[in-house]
C-alpha cells in the first residue's frame, strides 16, 4: 500500500527544544519536522530527481548569496525552530547576515530560534499538496518575508507573502524574484526541468 501523505507520531508528551532535538539526534539518520501542536512528522528522502532538483536550486541561491553577501543560506537538511513552537525543514532557506548573527553560536549548532526570511519547497511526485501549503502557510505565519512552493507535478509556483493572498504563477517557462527580500535574485523555472 503507497502512502501519500505524511506520517505523523501524535504527541504522547510535550518535549522542550532541547529534548526534540536529542530525539532527532538519537534516531539519526531519520529526519523528523515538529507541527505546532507538539506532533512529530517522520521526513522521508527525496528520490534521486527530487534531489537533483533541490540542489539546483540551493545552489543558485548559495551563488547569488556567495556574491552579494547579504546572509545565510540553508540546505533542507536544516531544521529551524518557529516562534509558533513548531521545528520545520525547509528545502532551501535564507536569512539576513544580522538576525543569523544575533543568535547565539550554541543555539546555531542546534535548531536555530529563527524563522528563515525565504523559504522554498519543492514538490516531488509523491508529496501532499495540502501538506506544503500548510506548511508554507506556517512560515508565513511565522514572519517568513518570501516563500516559494515549487509544483512540478502541476507546473506552477504558489508564492508566500506578509499580509497578501498566495500568487500562483502557472507559467514554468518563468523566472522568479527574490523581489526586495534578495534583491537581485532570480530563478529560472526551466532549470528544474532535467
């Protein structure tokens, strides 16, 4: 039987920052999101197109970033720790150089207190729709300037913002902006066509 849509562990108890991430770091290699609610989502890997995918993308972002030194730049392996109580993954973020540098190192080497200023999600053939749109409705929610989800299978972007309704570009022969969140950044969809 093929699941299509995340497994959730419903929350037996209320775990601190700290303790989620020991349980994360004792059931490496697992990758695991925490909900708001307290619940722990079980993160499966990409397949190997997916993945090629999300490099291409963190790796456009990390050059413009290298270039224009503005901030940080973070692989979907990073977890961040939401003002809401929630611990998410993003695909790909990026955060100013001053709020990154504002957090203390100790709190750096975990999951970070901080709600990226841009995130991107991409959905794979097997991923939830529902799921990314909550999920991108939670950054957003959580002071997140600027969000991409990615959908292949529909070939089109739904894009984030403060205080706006959700955008749908239905073209993937576009570029995206970064807009005044990276300015100077672009992304051209035809890339994610490999």
């Amino acid at each position: 039987m093929l699941l299509e849509f995340p497994v959730v562990l419903k929350k037996l108890d209320t775990m601190t920052d700290d303790e989620f991430f020991a349980f994360c770091r004792a059931n490496d290699p697992m990758e695991f999101e925490r909900d708001k609610n307290g619940n722990i989502i079980i993160v499966s890997p990409t397949g190997s197109k997916t993945g090629l995918r999300n490099i291409t993308l963190g790796g456009e972002l990390y050059a413009w970033n290298k270039y224009h030194d503005l901030g940080y730049a973070f692989d979907s392996s990073t977890g961040f720790n939401l003002p809401n109580g929630a611990t998410r993954s993003p695909d790909a973020a990026w955060i100013v150089k001053e709020r990154w540098e504002a957090i203390p190192e100790e709190q750096q080497e975990k999951f970070a207190p901080i709600c990226p200023d841009f995130v991107i999600e991409l959905r794979s053939a097997s991923d939830d729709l529902k799921y990314l749109q909550n999920k991108m409705e939670e950054f957003r929610e959580n002071n997140c300037r600027l969000g991409w989800l990615i959908d292949r299978k529909e070939q089109n972007v739904h894009i984030y913002r403060p205080d706006q309704p959700v955008e749908t570009v239905q073209s993937f022969d576009s570029m995206l902006s970064g807009e005044d969140v990276l300015p100077g950044f672009t992304f051209d969809l035809r890339l994610l066509n490999r």
